[in-house]
C-alpha cells in the first residue's frame, strides 16, 4: 500500500479576508480571488496557502479539514509555500501552534525518543533538537534501553531534558525556516 503523504487536517496560522497581493488565483478555473488562509498541517507540518469557502470565517488555531474529500471551511488548496511567504502574523502564531500540535502528538514524538538513531555515523538523530547534545543524547538513550517512555513528563523525568516539547518545536521550526540539512519532523517544502 502507497504510503499517504498530503496532510487530512491542518491549523490556521493566519485569515486573511481579502486574500493577499501578489497572489493570482484568477488563472484557476472557477476560482475567484477572497479569503486566503496560511495553514500548517498537522502531519508533516506542511505550510499551505488555500482559499476559503464563501461566508467562512476562520481564525489562528482552528483545525480545518484539508485532505482529499469533500471540505467544509477550504474551497482549494493553492499549494505549498515557504516560512518566508508566511505572513508577519503567520509566522509569530506558528510556534504556539506546533507547540499544540506536537502536544496532541505526543505519543508520535515519544516513539521518536524511544526509537530515534544515528544518521551519520557523527551524529544521532537526537543530537539534531537544539538543546540536545551528547550528554542528553546518552541519557535519553540509555534510559529508554532500562524502559521505553511512555510521556514527556516520563521522558523529563528520567533524563532531566529541559521541556522536550519546547525544544522538539525549535526543531520544527527550524526545519520550516529551512536552516538545517536534515530533516527530523517536515518534508521538504
């Protein structure tokens, strides 16, 4: 089975009502120009541009259907953009947003701890979190080889990692703004 690889669902970053200049959507058949929303998707942290449904309003946090069936809230998805096409308001709520998502995610992101490897023979996946160097790295690794974790508190807990969550959405981040060759958590834009 084909892996899937678009987002189902996605988080409002920013609504803007009366779309943005520079964005042509007249070129599209049975598109007008309206509501443009900036999202990011809840799976691969896919940054999207879309138009919004006539009549619908939506603000930063709302989680909106994005994938291939019918939607309620999104007419079309324009497409992908990049961290700098994001808007000044997009990018300070996007933090907080996948600060929310990788919380709802946790399981996810603690199977990443527990599972994590090298990726050269250098360097270990885990080394590539801001804040996480050696030390973290081996405590991480030899506590989860005693018990898997099972939490982010479980996982703070046993290694005295400062707010996994924290620096897992400084990695995030990271990778969107497109400062790091390896990619942990994103695809590639």
């Amino acid at each position: 089975m084909m892996e899937k690889r678009y987002e189902e669902y996605a988080y409002v970053l920013d609504f803007l009502p009366h779309g943005r200049p520079g964005v042509r959507v007249s070129g599209r058949a049975g598109y007008r120009a309206g509501a443009l929303v900036q999202l990011v998707g809840e799976e691969f942290f896919t940054l999207l541009e879309a138009l919004v449904k006539e009549g619908v309003t939506l603000k930063p946090y709302d989680r909106v259907y994005v994938g291939k069936d019918a939607r309620e809230e999104i007419t079309y998805i324009i497409g992908r953009v990049s961290y700098e096409e994001l808007t000044a308001a997009a990018k300070m709520e996007l933090p907080s947003v996948i600060n929310r998502i990788v919380l709802d995610r946790e399981e996810w992101f603690i199977n990443f701890f527990n599972t994590a490897r090298a990726v050269t023979p250098r360097m270990h996946a885990l080394e590539l979190i801001p804040g996480i160097g050696k030390k973290y790295m081996w405590q991480v690794i030899n506590e989860r080889e005693k018990k898997p974790f099972e939490s982010f508190d479980d996982l703070q807990k046993r290694t005295e990692l400062p707010n996994p969550v924290k620096l897992i959405t400084k990695r995030i981040l990271e990778e969107l703004a497109g400062e790091s060759k390896y990619r942990l958590f994103t695809r590639a834009q």
